[in-house]
C-alpha cells in the first residue's frame, strides 16, 4: 500500500509542476509579445523627425510627452521586460527538469509495484 500511496503523491507533484510551468509558459509568452510591442514602439520613435509631438496615454487622455523622455522611458521597459525574459527562461528550465525527474521517478514506482 505504501507504494501506491508514493506513487499517488509524486502524481500529485507532477500535476503540480506541469500547472506552474504552464502558468510560466503563459508569462513567457505575455513577455514576448510585450517585447515585440515595445521594440516596434521603440523603432516608431527612432524614425520620428525632430520636433513632432509625442503623446501618452493615463487613461482616456492624452498628455503630451519629451520624444527624448519617451524613448528613455521605452529602453527601460525593453531592458526589465529582457530581464524578466531571463529570469522566467531561468525557471522554465528548472521546472523542465523537475518534471522529468518526476516522470522518472514516477515509472520506477510503477515498475516497482508491477514487479509485485
């Protein structure tokens, strides 16, 4: 009965584990359309000709903004957006083989009962 009950709790954690890397999965890819948005923002700015007017949205109005501010305030956004990339790559391949220590252990418990 204990075997079962092993195998019953390491099911559980790789429920567990599959839930929380897809959830990483899912900021991954929120990330990397974040990333796509900003770069395409960031080459709107760089193609903008000296002295037009730059808006930013709070809500329903616009306010009017430094070209200079904007494109200090995008390089920022694109730098932590690639950090967080990182960091989330970082746990990604973590869960990854966690997962697969998991689904090891899992097929040895079952080879272990089957023998029985």
């Amino acid at each position: 009965m204990a075997e079962a009950e092993r195998i019953q709790a390491a099911v559980a954690e790789f429920q567990k584990t599959q839930t929380e890397f897809d959830n990483v999965v899912d900021l991954q890819q929120q990330l990397l359309s974040q990333l796509t948005e900003s770069r395409e923002v960031r080459k709107e700015l760089d193609n903008l000709p000296p002295g037009n007017q730059v808006y930013k949205r709070l809500g329903p109005v616009l306010l009017p903004q430094d070209a200079t501010d904007a494109k200090d305030n995008v390089t920022k956004r694109l730098e932590f957006i690639e950090k967080e990339l990182e960091r989330v790559e970082g746990q990604l391949k973590l869960l990854s083989e966690k997962r697969d220590s998991l689904r090891f252990e899992i097929g040895s418990l079952q080879q272990k009962q089957q023998a029985k």
